[in-house]
C-alpha cells in the first residue's frame, strides 16, 4: 500500500513551531491538495514526505514503513518544483532522461518512457530545444515529463504552476488530471490558489499557522466549511460572516428577525449568539428584502457581478448576481434560503453542525 501516514508530527526551527502535531492519512492513489496561505506549513509537509525537511517529533509512515531517517533518494518519489529546476545546458531529451540513466535503466526502458511522457504532455518536436528557447509554460511541461518517467507511486508538486499566466494554469491543470488517471500515483500537491484545489483534488486539507483545520472532498469543504477561517478562505468573494442571536425560535441580524427551521433549531441548541455564514452566490437581492441594506459598491467581471451591500447593522456584505439583465440598483437588502446557511460559534468560530438530507450532523471537519 503507497498510503502515506502523518502520526502526531511536529516540525520546528528553534521555537517556531511551523507543523504542529499533524495526523493525517493520505490515501494510496488519491489527489490530495495542501491548501492554506504563506506561512501555514504545508511546503513544509510536502518536503517531509520528500526527506527534504527533518522531522522534530511524531512518526511520517510511507507503505508502511517508517521513513524518518531514510534517505530521499530511498524514498521513491517524484517531485515537481515551483522553479521549474531544469539543467539549462541539456537538451529536452536528457533533461527528461537524466534521472533514469543516473538509475542505470535499460536504454530500451529510457526510450519507452520518455516518448510516451513526451506524447502525454504535447512535447513531440522539442527533444532538442534547450530550456532557454522554451516559454514558460513549455518549462513547465518538461519539469512534469522529467517526475512523469520516474513512473514513482508518489508525486508531489510544489505550487508547480504558479509562475503560468492563467490560460496555461487551467491548460495545465487538466493534464494534470490526466496524468493521474493514467498512472494513478499518490499526487501530494501543494498550493495556495483555492480553483486549483477545488478542481484538482480527491480531498484537500486545509492548513492555517501549522495546523490541520479541515480535511475532506472540495464539495463538503465549500457546503460545510469546518470553522470561520475555512469559510472566509475557500470561496471568492469569500463567505458572508454575520453576527446573529437565536431567540424565540428566531434569528436577529441586526433589526431583521427570522424564523429558524426545527430542524436548524435543533443544531442550535442552548446557544444564543451566533456567527451565521451564506455564501454571495446564494444571497439574493431584493426590494422585499429579509435583511434589509443599502448598496455600496458594484463589480462587473463580465459573467457576474458583484454587489456589496451594507447593512443596517453596519456590516458589510457581497451579492453575486450573474443574471446580467437585472437591476441590481433597486435593491433594499437581501434574502436568502436555510438550505444555504452555515452557523458558527461565536467564541471559537467552530461550524455548529448542518442539515444534509433531513439530518442533524454535529461534525463538519469531513474525512
């Protein structure tokens, strides 16, 4: 089994804490995402997988084996950098093939590789071009080729697409995808752009200061956001975070009153002040308005737009509208539907629970 175990591990310079006692278990086979802001750890844990990085304390487990003290090179993976790391005076061709004949594989073997990585990844015709004379994206491709012939059980990638323009980051990530669910390696793919996570991965653990906040499939994390950090993280505009009161079967945002179903009233409980959390997709403007407001400011992107409204308690929302023919001017505030809501708890910032196909569930960290 190529699973990969993190068992309580800790990883520190001096007194700064940088991963703080991770359990994690990333599954044979699987797309797992690494996903936070700068600072949170997570190229930290991707180089511990690699033997990059040594680990303070706790056990890192891979096919079982324990492999704090082993070596890189012992470990078998493939590893793709943000930095591209290509020898500039090689060609394409031994760029790609340089690891295999340091491994001393038949040439037959290096040939057999390296052709059907250069099909996969649209290189034919550019065996001997020198990096110099590639773009950026061309880079980037050959880095992939070069971790592709290793045919490693683990790959692991480095924000390898952070230095491509947009078109060729969606270009690269449908490879990406591709190359995957042709060889089917453990992908451990570190980034801080939440449309990569969110199209790229099986399951994506997200990471803030050093530790694991959720873990689970891009859908759970964007419907049922584990805490107040993953809600306004995941998501662009990010989720609306209102300060609300339960009483009398009710929810108070500012002077708006609104009735709480049994069944939200049942994840609520004894609780009176909450943080209650919709995303800009799922508001509604309206002349008729639940939570009444007064626009502030409207975005056009081209296929949306977004409207930012605030509130008569003073806070501030955000409204996406994609219907391009509506009067977005003419709103007095805004409603929305409790099939959408999130609720949080005001002093940790913890999801309180939320309603899946008539059920109570109390745990929104996923699996």
């Amino acid at each position: 089994m190529n699973s990969i175990v993190f068992e309580n591990v800790c990883k520190s310079y001096g007194d700064a804490k940088i991963v703080k006692s991770l359990n994690l278990e990333i599954k044979e086979g699987e797309r797992l995402i690494l996903l936070g802001p700068s600072g949170c750890g997570k190229t930290t844990t991707l180089r511990m997988i690699a033997g990059l990085e040594d680990i303070t304390s706790g056990q890192l487990k891979m096919g079982g084996r324990v492999v704090n003290d082993i070596a890189p090179g012992e470990r078998n993976i493939a590893m793709v950098f943000q930095s591209y790391a290509l020898f500039p005076h090689l060609s394409v061709w031994d760029n790609i093939t340089f690891g295999l004949h340091i491994q001393k594989l038949p040439e037959a073997e290096i040939k057999k590789r390296a052709d059907e990585a250069l099909e996969i990844l649209n290189l034919r015709g550019y065996e001997n071009y020198k990096p110099k004379q590639l773009s950026g994206g061309q880079k980037q491709r050959v880095a992939l080729c070069r971790a592709l012939v290793k045919q490693s059980p683990y790959f692991l990638l480095d924000e390898p697409l952070s230095n491509l323009d947009a078109q060729l980051r969606q270009q690269a990530r449908t490879e990406l995808v591709r190359i995957h669910e042709i060889y089917k390696p453990t992908m451990i793919y570190v980034t801080h752009d939440q449309v990569e996570a969110m199209t790229v991965a099986d399951r994506i653990v997200v990471l803030k200061d050093g530790e694991l906040q959720q873990i689970a499939a891009p859908d759970t994390i964007y419907r049922h956001p584990a805490n107040t950090f993953v809600a306004g993280f995941i998501g662009a505009p990010s989720m609306n975070i209102l300060k609300a009161r339960f009483d009398r079967d009710c929810i108070c945002i500012g002077k708006a009153v609104l009735p709480v179903p049994e069944l939200w009233r049942q994840v609520i409980g004894q609780r009176r002040d909450l943080l209650l959390g919709i995303r800009p997709e799922h508001c509604r403007l309206s002349e008729d308005a639940a939570v009444h407001g007064s626009i502030t400011y409207v975005e056009n992107t081209g296929n949306q737009r977004t409207v930012e409204l605030q509130l008569e308690s003073g806070e501030t929302v955000s409204v996406t509208v994609s219907d391009r023919n509506a009067d977005v001017h003419s709103s007095g505030g805004i409603c929305f539907s409790w099939d959408d809501v999130s609720l949080f708890d005001v002093t940790s910032g913890r999801n309180i629970g939320y309603i899946e196909k008539g059920e109570v569930f109390t745990d929104a960290m996923g699996s």
